[in-house]
C-alpha cells in the first residue's frame, strides 16, 4: 500500500519505523533481531535509509586519488528481504548525491519491478569525509529535482522518449524541518524550498527530529498558511543518555528544550536518565496524536529496545 492510501484510510494514524543497514561485511541478522522485537506493534511501514559512500583520498606514486567507500550498500536488497520475512511494506531512501540522473532512472526501475510502491526522495547528506554536498555532475543538485524525475516517471515520462511507455506508480514522500534545515538562510526560505518539493509531486512529508511540540505546531500551521497542504509527519526519536544531549542537536541541527536537559543531567543513574528520557518522549508522542497528526515516524537508528520502551509506553 501506499503511505499516502494508507494515511486517507486509517482512522488513528500510520506507524513508520526508520532503520539504518548494517555496515559491509556484516549480517543482517541483527537487523532482523531489532525487528523480531518490534513487529508487535505493527508498524505499516519500515523505512530503511541510504548512504553516501565515504570518501578517502590515497596517494600512490605522488597522486592523490579520491575513492570513494561504501560503507552501509543494500537499502533496497533489505527492503525486499523485509517485506519477504515480515509482509509489511517498505520505504527505501532514494538520494541525489552519487547518482546521475541515468543510474537514478535505472535505479527506479528496479524499485518499480520490485513492486515497491514508496519512496522517502531526499537530497542526501553530505559525504563522509567532505564539508558539502557536492552532487554529481549529471544528477541532481536538490531533493525537488529528484521528486520532479519520479514524478515524471509516475507519469510515464523517462529521460528518453519512449513509445507507449508504462507509468510508474511510487508514492513520493520528502524531508522538512521544523527547526530550519541547517543550509537554509532562514526559516521561510526553507519552507518556500519544502512547498517547491510538493509542488514538484511530492505526497507527504516526514520532519527531521524535535522534542517540543510547539515547534512542530508552529511548523505545520506555517506550511499550511504557505499552502502545503500534504500530510506531514512528525519524525519521533527516542531520547535515553546524558550524552544524546550534545550529539543530538550537534548532528540533526535541533533543538532540546530545557526541562528535558535539566531532568535527564540531575538523574542520579544511567537508567534513571533512560526512564526520563523515554518518559519525556512518550508525552511528546502523546501530544501529537492529540493533535490528529497523522502518523508517527520513529527513528530507530538500530536502538530496537529504546524504540520498544517507547511505544510499550505510548500504547501498552
Ligand atoms: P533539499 O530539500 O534539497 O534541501 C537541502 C537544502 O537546500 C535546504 O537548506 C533547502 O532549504 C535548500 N534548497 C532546496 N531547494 C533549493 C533551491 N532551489 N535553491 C536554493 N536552496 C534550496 N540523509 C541520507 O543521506 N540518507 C538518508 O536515508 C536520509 N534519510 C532522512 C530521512 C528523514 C525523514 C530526514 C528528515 C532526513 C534524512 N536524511 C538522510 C538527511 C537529509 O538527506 C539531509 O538533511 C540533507 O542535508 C537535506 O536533504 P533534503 O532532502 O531535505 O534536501
């Protein structure tokens, strides 16, 4: 199904969890452990994100040579093994950087042969190992251009003419940032660059992380008065140390307001700060579903349990 289709259909909200693939060489069974535990609560949809190889720079006989190194491939291998073992839907991360616009087609293809029927289309962080996004020289610079190519497909517009050419059919969903993404001059130049995404195709969105309501409530009633009129959805990640106080917002860019910080730093023990942290959370999820939002977007980022204390919490 799609997330659109299933967000018109259902009468709570949608489930999504985001995971992450394990890095090369590895098994995927402890992928699979993280989702053994999780399936109880019935997820609709398990995104799985794609990554940017990193890139390194050799030097042989006095030439620098930059190669790049994939560290996390097989987004769309385990989409297809999820779907295999669990029957729910998957979500892959579609990004721009590393791909022209061929291999992008080409890559779609594959999707659509495979029967998936979702796409999370984003521009893609920047590579490990370089401070910005480079992108490449026949792909796309922003997440709109990649969502316009789908779109197109959906239209059954390729990059060459075609004679009766199928359409695709992928439900497009794109980031936003409640807090502003950290490129972006200010707040109302990016939510003008998140319209343009819609404006492209886009059926939804998911937010990059928050912990305060107010800022995903003032998000959404500023996208509504600028005309987005898609569903958005809230991206949920649990909080369970000290130590997410600094990382979190020194990697996602947001913000943790005070009373969570002040709470989790006065814990006398570890688990104490856990308790609070998820504890804190749950009321954050909480409000939102009294908000009628239509869904929840959980990152796991591979923390099975933390994701399990919390909707153990929110619905027993
Ligand atoms: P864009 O929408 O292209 O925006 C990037 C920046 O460019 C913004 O500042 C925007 O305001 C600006 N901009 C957009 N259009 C224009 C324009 N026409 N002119 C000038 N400026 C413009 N990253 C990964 O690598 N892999 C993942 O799997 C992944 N999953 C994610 C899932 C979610 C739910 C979220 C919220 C983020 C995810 N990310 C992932 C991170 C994301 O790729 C980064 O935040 C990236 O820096 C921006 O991606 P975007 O799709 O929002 O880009």
């Amino acid at each position: 199904m799609q997330v659109i289709e299933a967000i018109k259909k259902t009468k709570s909200f949608v489930l999504s969890l985001e995971i992450t693939p394990p890095d090369k060489g590895t098994s995927i069974d402890e992928l699979f452990q993280t989702l053994d535990g999780l399936m109880q609560f019935n997820p609709q949809f398990i995104n799985v994100t794609y990554h940017q190889p990193h890139v390194v720079y050799e030097e042989k006989d006095g030439v620098i040579y930059r190669i790049p190194k994939r560290k996390k491939p097989g987004t769309v291998g385990i989409c297809a093994a999820i779907t295999n073992r669990y029957q729910v839907e998957t979500v892959p991360h579609f990004i721009c950087g590393g791909f022209s616009k061929y291999e992008t087609e080409d890559a779609l293809i594959d999707l659509h042969y495979l029967g998936i029927k979702n796409i999370l289309a984003l521009r893609g962080d920047p590579a490990v190992g370089e401070r910005t996004f480079i992108p490449h020289k026949d792909g796309h610079r922003y997440a709109s251009e990649l969502v316009r190519q789908i779109s197109n497909m959906n239209k059954g517009i390729y990059l060459e003419e075609l004679e009766n050419a199928q359409p695709t059919n992928f439900c497009i969903g794109v980031a936003g940032y409640p807090e502003k993404h950290f490129e972006a001059p200010n707040f109302e130049r990016d939510l003008q660059n998140l319209k343009h995404k819609v404006d492209q195709g886009a059926h939804y969105i998911i937010t990059q992380m928050f912990f305060d309501f107010q800022v995903f409530k003032n998000f959404v009633e500023r996208a509504r008065e600028i005309g987005i009129t898609v569903p958005i959805i809230p991206g949920i990640k649990p909080l369970t140390t000290v130590r997410q106080l600094s990382s979190i917002p020194r990697n996602f860019h947001c913000t943790i307001p005070h009373h969570i910080v002040e709470d989790m730093e006065n814990a006398r023990t570890k688990e104490e700060a856990r308790k609070i942290g998820i504890k804190k959370v749950v009321e954050l999820c909480q409000q939102l579903l009294d908000y009628k939002c239509p869904g929840l977007h959980i990152y796991t980022m591979g923390k099975g349990q933390s994701t399990a204390d919390l909707l153990k919490a929110l619905f027993g």
